[in-house]
C-alpha cells in the first residue's frame, strides 16, 4: 500500500516563501545600482517582500514537512 501523505498548500507557501526572497534581492540589487527610492516601494520592500522573513517562512514549513512525513 502507498499511503502517502501530501499537502499541496504547503507547496505554495514555501513557493510564496522562495519568491519573497528571490525578489528581496533582484529589487534590492536594482535599488542599490540605480538608487530608485520611491516610498511605496521601500515599503512593500520592507513589508511583504522581506528576504527575512521569507527564509523563515520557508524553513518553518520545510522542516515541519520533514519532521511530519
């Protein structure tokens, strides 16, 4: 028998996670070389798109996915 256990909503949140941080640093670079300092982005930046956080997020589920399976 194959009862494997699957959560396809952990797969979307550690893929929210991984864009949280991949955007984190492609919009920080961009912001570093061309010194765009709107403040609508500075603080989506630092709210939502925090790298931070998303490397949280992401090995919170991560690791509650291994430890369950």
């Amino acid at each position: 028998m194959n009862n494997k256990i699957y959560f396809p909503n952990f797969d979307g949140l550690r893929t929210i996670a991984c864009l949280m941080v991949f955007f984190w640093h492609a919009l920080q670079l961009g912001h570093l070389s061309t010194g765009f300092s709107a403040p609508f982005f500075q603080n989506l930046l630092v709210t939502f798109l925090n790298g931070k956080n998303g490397v949280s997020i992401f090995v919170v589920v991560s690791g509650l996915l291994i430890t369950w399976l």
